[in-house]
C-alpha cells in the first residue's frame, strides 16, 4: 500500500528526514515513535503534501502510484488521510457542510457522482453510529469551542465518513487526555479491516494501550534507528528513549 524509500526532505534548507523506509501493508497498523524533535509530524506532514516541506530524496509510492507527485487534493481522493494533528476551527461553517463537500470532493476525484441530500444524510447516520458521535456536534460550526475530547470525536467521524485506504494519525506533542485518547481509538478500532491500513504517530506508548499496532518503528534524528512488534513501544516506555543514544553512539 505504502512505500517509502530512502525519503530524505527539510524545511528551509534544513534536512530532517535523512533517509526513511517503511513499507505498509493492507490490514496493518504501524505505529512511529520517538523523542521530540526526531522528525514525526514532519513524516507526516510530507506524507500529507504539506507545502513547506521539500523533499531531497528517495520515493514515496502510494497504491502504485508516485505519492510525491500528487497534489494534497488528490493523495485525499486516493485514500490518503491525515489527522490529529492542529485541527481547524472554521466559525460559521458546520461540520455536516464540511463533511458533504470534503465528501463529494473525494468522490468526484474517484469519478463517482456527488451524493444527495438522502444518500448524504444516509452515509452520515450509519457512520455516527459507528463512531458514537452526538448529532449535536456536527450542527456546530467546526471545531469552534470543540473540547479535546469533541474534537477527536469529530476527527473520527471526517476519517469514518471519508473511508481512507491509509490513515496517518499525528499525536501532537502535548497529548490528549485518557477520554480522548479512548474516543478516539475506539472510533479507529470500528473503522480497521483487513483492506486499510493505520500509521499512528505519538511521542507516548499510551495511545497504542488502545489502538495496538502490528509493528512499532523508532524515530530518531531524522532515521527509523530500530522496527519491532507491540511489545518494543512497551520497551520504550519503561526505557525512555535515553537508550538511543547509547546505543547509537550518537553524541
Ligand atoms: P517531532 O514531531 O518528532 O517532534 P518535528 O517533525 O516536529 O518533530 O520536528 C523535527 C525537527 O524539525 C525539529 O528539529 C524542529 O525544530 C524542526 N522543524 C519542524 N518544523 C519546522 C519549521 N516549520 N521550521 C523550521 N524547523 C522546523
Ligand atoms: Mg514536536
Ligand atoms: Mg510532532
């Protein structure tokens, strides 16, 4: 599903990716960890095609296709999706009308005719139930006075409504409380099957109590320095990451 090759990339001239490989299969969840700094969000952000970033190196195929030559609209419509990471608040603009043009903008990439108010309200009530997200939320304007744990919530709902083939999950740094974490691994867990496939982000072994990954993958200055199953992100919690400079020998 996706491969990464040697992918190098920096942001001002500066190179923090410095030679990636990860391959992802259909069915897996990957989990990515490491300590602040290491290079995560940038992953993630380059996966996304955030423009910022400029890649120097390597190759990024995505269901046979050239991820990196993808505009971010189109990684969207090929079933890339990327979450958690700086949610936007959008004042006046609620998330039922975010969801039916994020929607129809997918489906119209994949050459299928824009769902109508029923076929619409349909997909959206078989997806709330699977994601258990309040019919109240989604009246709201987006994210705008969203606690945490609402934004989660919301987050599941756009990855459930949007069925990506991949979906990246950036933790951010400063971390979600135990409710969020638990809504939003939850709503991961109901949307998993053997066709997709998960890339959870995070700093912290905690979120993947929840959502447990098939193989975990260290992070660190810019290279994935050591791959493992579940039980390395246990490892890591009882270590810390203090080990990696020991036993990289590096300064
Ligand atoms: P992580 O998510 O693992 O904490 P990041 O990918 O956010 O790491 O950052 C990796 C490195 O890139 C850090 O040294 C950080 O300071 C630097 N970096 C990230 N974003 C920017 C930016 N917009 N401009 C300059 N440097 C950045
Ligand atoms: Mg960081
Ligand atoms: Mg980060």
């Amino acid at each position: 599903m996706l491969q990464i090759k040697d992918l190098h990339a920096g942001i001002e001239g500066k190179e923090i990716l410095k030679g990636i490989n990860l391959t992802i299969r259909p069915g897996e969840v990957h989990a990515i960890m490491g300590p602040n700094g290491s290079g995560k969000s940038t992953l993630a952000s380059v996966l996304a095609g955030r423009e910022d970033y400029e890649v120097t190196g390597g190759s990024v195929e995505f269901l046979g296709k050239d991820l990196l030559e993808l505009a971010p609209e189109a990684r969207a419509g090929e079933g890339l999706f990327l979450a958690f990471q700086y949610p936007v608040e959008i004042p006046g603009l609620s998330t039922i009308n975010f969801m039916k043009t994020a929607v129809n903008e997918v489906r119209k990439y994949r050459g299928q005719e824009a769902l109508d108010a029923a076929e619409f309200l349909k997909l959206m009530k078989e997806k709330m139930s699977l994601v258990n997200i309040d019919k109240n939320l989604l009246t709201r304007s987006l994210n705008e006075g969203f606690s945490g744990g609402e934004k989660k919530r919301n987050e599941v709902f756009q990855m459930a409504m949007l069925e990506p083939k991949l979906a990246i999950l950036d933790e951010t740094d400063s971390g979600l409380d135990i409710d969020a974490i638990r809504i939003a691994a939850a709503g991961v867990n109901a949307i998993r099957s053997k066709e997709n496939a998960t890339l959870v982000i995070t700093h912290y072994q905690r979120l993947l109590d929840y959502i447990v990954p098939d193989f975990v993958h260290v992070l660190y200055n810019g290279r994935i320095v050591k791959s493992g199953g579940k039980e390395l992100a246990l490892e890591l919690e009882e270590t810390g990451y203090s080990f990696l400079k020991n036993e990289m020998n590096i300064a």
